[in-house]
C-alpha cells in the first residue's frame, strides 16, 4: 500500500477542484477547526503543555511578511510532530511571559535546560517561566561574536602594521628568510608551517603589489605578510626569477 503524502495541488488536481476551494473545504467541514478551542485567540498565541519536556529551545522566528514571533519548542521532537510548545505573536518579555504562565508551575519546574540568544528579553523569560533550567547560550551567536571580534582584533593588527611600515628608515631593511629549514627542530619546523599556513590565508585580503614570494622575506618594515615595497619589490622579484 502506498503511504507517501500527497500535496493538496495533487489531490485538487486529481478530482479537477481548485486548490482554494479544498482548502476550505477542510477547514470547514472535514478538520476540527470551528471547535479547536484555540482558535479565539490563535492569532496570538498557541499553546501546546502537552508537548513540554525536559529541554527546550527558545527563539524569534519571522512565519510570513516579516512578523516576528517568539517559539518554544521541546528539543526530544526534533523539529517533528509534537515540538511546539508555545508560539507567541511578538517579542515583548511580558506577553510571552503571561502566556507561558499558563502551564501549570509544577510543570514548568520539569524543565532542566533551556537554549536561548543573548536577548535580554529571551533571558527574562527564561528565568521566570522555567525557573529551576540552566540556560544555555546556543552555539550560533558564541560563533558569531567570536567571528566578529576576530575581525576587528585582525583589522586593529592590520592597521597598526601598516602605520608602523611608514617610518623614516624603512629603506634600511635587510629582508631575511623566516622559514629557512637549516638548524631547527622539528617542533619549530612545525610551528613554522603553521605560522607558513596563516600568511598564505591572509594574502588573499590584499593585492596590487603585494605576491606570494613575499610571504617568504618578511622584515620590520612591511607591512603584512606577503607585502611588497618599494625598493624590496624589485629585489625580491629578481630572487624569485632565480
């Protein structure tokens, strides 16, 4: 027997009625709609006790046209059958609050960890509806954060490199070889090759002048990795011909 689903476009299709006209037709007549007990106030919330559990999630999601709303949802579901546990029209602490409020406390003390941004908002409800759960930070925005002050950190470096490449001796260089193999150990090889493997990665967010084959001379007055000035340009360009 076949049990895969059909969409609505096919079964309307199959008995030559318009989609609208099955849509509605359901709702009226076939699905429980006029008695859902949620329906006086479904377009502000939805709340579903029953499918609580132990941990649950809590965020903003934007369902159509761009509202926001705020959903709980019980982890164990994994986005299947049963993992709405609440679905609030809105951000505002105190809405979703009044609303998750109406789960019993003796439920609501069952939780043991809830995920949730770094909203202020998402906090508050966090801790007075589900007072006994540790929250945790969910690992997207930890990324994100960390991302972000990683690039400013490297644009901080980048700019202050570039700074100190303008000084009056620059031309006094001595370029020398940072990567020479000859008397090392095989932990400063290595660390070499790391050291080998960020310059290459950070040549990519420069150009004009600046080449690989200047990766390998670095000296006090470049200003990055793989950078190439002045009367270094030409020198190197001629070793790399070599």
């Amino acid at each position: 027997m076949d049990t895969a689903p059909n969409s609505v476009e096919t079964i309307s299709s199959f008995y030559g009625v318009k989609v609208k006209n099955l849509l509605r037709q359901y709702r009226d007549n076939l699905s429980d709609f006029k008695s859902w007990d949620q329906k006086p106030h479904a377009k502000k919330w939805l709340l579903y006790p029953q499918n609580l559990g132990e941990q649950l999630s809590i965020d903003e999601t934007s369902l159509s046209h761009g509202e926001l709303y705020t959903i709980v949802t019980n982890k164990a579901a994994k986005g299947k059958k049963g993992a709405i546990v609440a679905l609030v029209a809105g951000t505002k602490a105190e809405t979703v609050i009044s609303v998750l409020q109406r789960i019993p406390e003796r439920i609501r003390k069952k939780v043991r960890e809830i995920t949730l941004d770094m909203a202020g908002s998402m906090e508050m409800i966090s801790k007075r509806c589900f007072p006994q759960a540790v929250r945790v930070t969910d690992r997207f925005h930890v990324q994100k954060l960390a991302t972000e002050a990683l690039q400013e950190m490297r644009i901080k470096q980048i700019s202050s490199n570039e700074i100190s490449s303008c000084k009056d001796d620059f031309l006094e260089e001595k370029p020398y070889s940072q990567y020479s193999l000859s008397g090392l150990s095989a932990s400063t090889i290595e660390a070499q090759l790391v050291g080998l493997h960020r310059t290459y990665a950070e040549l990519w967010g420069y150009s004009g002048d600046q080449g690989f084959v200047a990766a390998w001379h670095i000296g006090t007055d470049i200003a990055s990795a793989g950078s190439t000035q002045g009367v270094e340009k030409s020198g190197l360009m001629q070793r790399a011909s070599v």
